[in-house]
C-alpha cells in the first residue's frame, strides 16, 4: 500500500468518484484517507505516537509525519519532549513548540491495508449520514413523495430517495392499508440524528398535513393571499380549517372549495375521504366560534378571557347537532378555536340564571331585611353583591323606578351595616384560626379572604408572601392533553392574576424581601417580552 507517483493523481480520482457517488464533500473523503494512513501508520509504528498523514490536494502527494510537543515536564515521552532534547531539532526551542519528523515511504501491508479500508468507509458512511440529515432536516414540515418499501407490525417504512422514512401506525389513517411498492404522499413531521443514521418520521394525521395538501391545491395560500390560520382534525372522519384573505375581492372559502368543489375534493380524496368544513376566520373569538359550530345555529356565547373559556347557548332542538356525533363537532370547534367550550340550551340557561336570580334576590332579602319585591328590583337591575349596593354611586340607586332618595340613602346604610358585621365576624373567626396581626394590618385582604387563606394554613405576612399568584387566583394546567382547573384560595372573591400578584409583591417589600428598583427592573421586563410577543406574532402573520 504504498504511494509511488504512478498512482498519486489516481488517488485523487478515487476520492473525486467516491464523493460524486455518495454525494459528498471530496475533501471529506480525502480527510477520511488521511485518517486511514494515520491509524496504519500507528499499527506499525506504535499506537502510543502521535502521527499525522496528508494529502496534497493537487499533486496527490501522501505525507507521513511524526509529531512532538515541547514540554517543561515529559508525562508521556512518546508525544512530549522536553526544551533539551527539542534543540536537536529546532533552534532557540520554546514551552508550545511542535517537533516535527518526516516518516519515510513504507509498505504497510494487506493487515494496516485492510484497517485503513474500514477507516475510510467509516467516515464516509457518517459524512453521508450527516448529508442525509442536513437535507431531510431543511424538508421537515414539509410533504414527501415515497414507495413503500416494507410494512413492520403496522409501522410502515417509505423509501424517499437517498433514505427511508417511518410513517408509524398511530400517524396512519383509521382503516388505511399500504403494501409494498404503494406510492405514499406523507408530512415530515420530526427529523432526528442518530447513532444508525437520521431518523425521518412521517404522518398522515397530523393537522399540518392538511395544511399543506391545501397549500399544493389552492395557489391563493401558497401566493400567500389566502392563510390557514387554524385546522382541527379527526383523521380520517371529519375536520375543520379557517381561513382569511388579504384580498377583499377574494372569498377565502370559495377559493378553497373550487370549482364544482374540486381543490376540496382532492384533499378529500387523499384524507380517505375525510369531511372537511372551511371556515371563514375572524379575529373575535366568540364570532369565530359561531362559524366554527357550523351547521350547529348559536343564540348566545359568553366568552370568559381569563379562564380561556366560552358558554354557548343553542336554541334546544340544535343541541344535538351542535355537539355532534360523540361530540365531534364541539371538540374540533373546540381545537379550532383553543378555547374550552361549554354548551347549553336555552331551557337549561333560562333555569340556571332564574336560580341565580333568586339566590341573589334572597341574599339581599336577609342581609338587607328588604321585601322582595325591592330585591328583585336591585337583581333585575344588575347588582349581585352587598358591596355593590354599598358602594356605588347614589345615582344609580337613584335611576332605579321607585327608589327615591331616602330609600337609596335607607339601602346603602343597610348594606354597610350587614358588610360591618359579616367583616367582624369573619375577622373573630380569623384571630380565632390563629391569624397574626402583620397579616391583618396588611391592606388589600378582606376579613372573609384572611379567614380562607388561614384555614389553608397561610396566617403570616410571611407565610402569604411566599404565596404564588396561581395559588390565591387559580387557573388551569394541562394534564394529559386536558385543561384542569386549578382552585385559587382567593379566587372566590374575584381575585384576578394581576391582583394575586399585585398583593404578593406588595407583600415580599414589605418584608423586605425585594426592593422597589427589583419591582421595577421585573415590571420593565415584562413589558419588552410582552413587546417580543407582539412582534413574534405581527411576524407570524
């Protein structure tokens, strides 16, 4: 195996076909060639040394060397030389220095031959991997064309050209079945590098696969005139998808159902025939909600922002049509829109705001000591708690048929007095449960809210500053892919998130915890990622 000039510029040719063949880089194979020399080298020579081969990438030309560091102190005198004995190679030898010595030209026989083969399949197997995963990686998100190679335990593996692809089982269309040699269109979902080579995994359920049939039929989304803005999908049996234009003149929806349906239906078609509802998008969430329901008619939706939560009200015989067949239909509303969607029918709202209306009705009639009729009157005009009534404008009591001024003055001295007493009760029973004075003396906490916070152990201004603002507000968690609701100790009082956290940080300065510059470097940071979020999502659109 040794380099005579007869055959220098040959090996250049060999590394040329070897990169045209494996389509990479050809210093890439030149490099694994000098891998190769090295580790022969070291196989007679000695493992122990440090010996370095090169190519002259013109002339072919193989260079053995064997190198040495200057040391103060030799460890290993097999790679290190001391200043000393580095003058009888170099002048004036310094501490970093590198001795170098030419090895002469050497048969290194059919053993080092064969090692050296090994090496150099090697690293062109892992510069072709690493090919392989750079091209498959700038594809991901994408759809790709495939033949169906072979099917494993309902897993089904696509040849794509210079790789193979799995499309797992749980990624397939219900009831779908490909054999061997079937074409399969698929979306990139997930490109991995790994020990064995990159790993391109396939689905055909994912919703941004429908995304992207529409895109290769509709030429208005891939113009970028018409954008999806959301799909909701049960693979295989039914799906939704909003839509909106940037173009007045062009209807969203009409655009991608085609003529006579055509573009739909060859989204249909490549779905297994999947039932597929276009809506069109808008940016009110309760509108958009109405369209999602579709064909589903909606009397009333009340949207809840901060639980992320909306209450449709539908006329009684659309219930069942609003639901859908096991609930199809309000769950794909429901992934369309992100919000967690509650139905009801008029008959079912009108009995639970009666019931609400006479639990408030009875609420003033027992704290108040007023008739019904009177409170009746304040419910129908919209007040639901003492505190309203306490505190709010005369006038308004005023505007009110039948309320003249003694009565209003007569119902606000009632509602102050009843909240004074229900506020030294509830303060009794909070000393009683073991509340400290600093947490009493601290504004913001109702006697009715310190008594919730001490029956679940939080007595101190310390031990309420330690308190995150979920824990007093409440909110949601996803677990297993469900909203869960998460029961705020103050949340019953119409503590928000902002105000939770407002009375915290109030809490930990106070203590001394943070300081006034900490509150305001904290307050300026939220608002530039506040600002990186608007943009993030100007950017998207």
């Amino acid at each position: 195996m040794s380099i005579t000039s007869a055959n220098r510029l040959e090996l250049l040719q060999i590394a040329d076909a070897v990169a045209r063949e494996k389509m990479i880089d050809p210093d890439l194979v030149l490099q694994a060639m000098e891998e190769s020399y090295a580790k022969a080298a070291k196989s007679k020579y000695g493992p122990e040394l440090d010996i370095r081969a090169k190519i002259d990438r013109k002339s072919g030309e193989l260079e053995m060397t064997r190198v040495r560091e200057v040391v103060g102190e030799v460890e290993n005198h097999f790679i290190e030389m001391t200043v000393e004995e580095a003058r009888a190679h170099l002048d004036n030898p310094e501490v970093g220095d590198w001795v170098i010595d030419d090895l002469p030209p050497m048969d290194f026989g059919r053993i080092a031959a064969q090692s050296a083969k090994q090496v150099i399949l090697q690293k062109v197997r892992e510069a072709e991997r690493e090919r392989q995963y750079d091209e498959f990686k700038d594809r991901e998100g994408t759809i790709i064309n495939g033949l169906v190679k072979r099917v494993e335990y309902g897993n089904v593996i696509v040849d794509v050209g210079r790789g193979e692809a799995v499309l797992r089982r749980d990624q397939l269309i219900n009831r779908e079945l490909f054999r061997n040699g079937d074409r399969i269109r698929a979306y990139i979902k997930e490109v991995r590098s790994e020990m064995r080579g990159p790993q391109i995994f396939l689905s055909r359920t994912c919703p941004e696969f429908m995304a992207e049939l529409f895109k290769m039929e509709v030429p208005e989304i891939y113009d970028g005139i018409i954008e999806i803005k959301a799909v909701a999908r049960d693979p295989g049996s039914r799906a939704k998808i909003g839509v909106i234009s940037f173009d007045n003149s062009i209807d969203p929806v009409g655009a991608c159902v085609g003529m006579r349906g055509s573009r739909v239906q060859a989204v249909v078609n490549e779905l297994q025939g999947e039932k597929i509802d276009i809506i069109p998008w808008n940016d009110d969430a309760p509108t958009f909600l109405v369209n999602a329901l579709q064909p589903a008619e909606v009397s009333k939706v009340v949207l809840d922002d901060d639980a992320e939560r909306i209450e449709v009200v539908v006329p009684d015989d659309q219930l069942s049509l609003a639901i859908g067949r096991r609930g199809q239909n309000v769950r794909l509303a429901s992934q369309l829109t992100g919000l967690d969607i509650d139905i009801m029918t008029e008959a079912e709202e009108s009995e639970r705001r009666q019931k609400e209306f006479e639990e408030r009705s009875k609420l003033f009639m027992d704290t108040m000591n007023v008739d019904e009729v009177v409170a009746q009157l304040l419910v129908s005009e919209g007040f639901a708690t003492l505190e309203e009534v306490a505190y709010i404008e005369i006038e308004e009591l005023l505007s009110i048929e039948g309320f003249d001024q003694d009565t209003a003055e007569e119902l606000q001295a009632r509602a102050r007095e009843s909240l004074d007493e229900m506020n030294a009760k509830a303060l009794e029973e909070a000393k009683e449960l073991g509340v400290e004075q600093s947490l009493i003396d601290f504004e913001g906490l109702t006697p009715q809210m310190m008594v919730a916070l001490a029956k679940d152990g939080v007595k101190t201004l310390e031990d309420f500053a330690t308190c995150a603002d979920w824990e007093l507000a409440g909110g949601y968690t996803t677990v297993d892919g469900k909203r869960v609701k998460d029961e705020g100790l103050l949340e019953t009082f119409d503590v928000g998130l902002d105000e939770a956290q407002q009375l915290v940080m109030t809490a930990r300065l106070m203590l001394g915890w943070v300081t006034e510059e900490q509150l305001a470097e904290d307050a300026a940071g939220d608002e530039v990622e506040e600002d990186d979020a608007e943009t993030a999502e100007e950017s998207e659109v």
